[in-house]
C-alpha cells in the first residue's frame, strides 16, 4: 500500500502572511496586520476579518496559539491577546517556503534558457 503524503498542502496567502509575521515572535492580530503591510511593503493589507477568520482556522488545525505573554498594561492594551507559532506551524511554514523556492528554481532555470 503506498504511503500517504503527511506534508501539508499549500497554504493560502493569508495564512502564509501570519506564519511569516509570527515567524520572528508572538504579536497581537493588530500587530500581525501591520507587519503583513510592512512585509510586503504596503502590497497586502489584511483587514479584521481576513486576520481573524484565517487565524481561527489556524488554531483549529494547530498552526498558531495564544500565547501565555501578557504585556505591562502601562505599555498596551491588556486586553490584547498575543499569538504564537507552534511546531506544526513552523513545519508547515517551512514546507510552503521550500514549495516556493522549487517554483523559483524552475523559473530561473526557464528564464536562463529562454524557455
């Protein structure tokens, strides 16, 4: 019997922002969506609802968790939850880079060969 692919599938767009926003440290979904803008230089702005919505299915398949930081309420919000990667979701931003960086290699390779 063949062996069942275990590698996550494609991610979307939105969901590989918040894995990169969140690869460098926890935020909260207000910091997310300014570090996606920062990211793509402005290109991708992600409002309330994308955010959350694709952050709640994130949980659910355990790609992101809230985290146990809470800030110094003199500093922020304290209502603000914080978020973080876990190792699933490390793993499965790992798989989608390497995913890119195959279409990247067949491309320069086309590019060079006038293909």
């Amino acid at each position: 019997m063949p062996k069942k692919n275990t590698a996550p599938g494609p991610l979307t767009p939105a969901v590989l922002h918040i894995l990169l926003a969140l690869s460098t440290g926890e935020r909260h979904g207000y910091g997310i969506m300014k570090q996606v803008e920062a990211d793509s230089q402005g290109k991708t702005k992600m409002g309330p609802g994308t955010l959350y919505g694709s952050m709640g299915r994130m949980m659910e398949a355990g790609l992101i968790r809230e985290s146990d930081k809470r800030v110094d309420p003199q500093m922020d919000d304290e209502r603000r939850i914080y978020y973080e990667l876990t190792g699933a979701g490390r793993v499965a931003l790992e798989a989608e880079l390497q995913r890119y960086r195959g279409v990247v290699a067949v491309a320069e390779g086309r590019a060079a060969y006038g293909h």
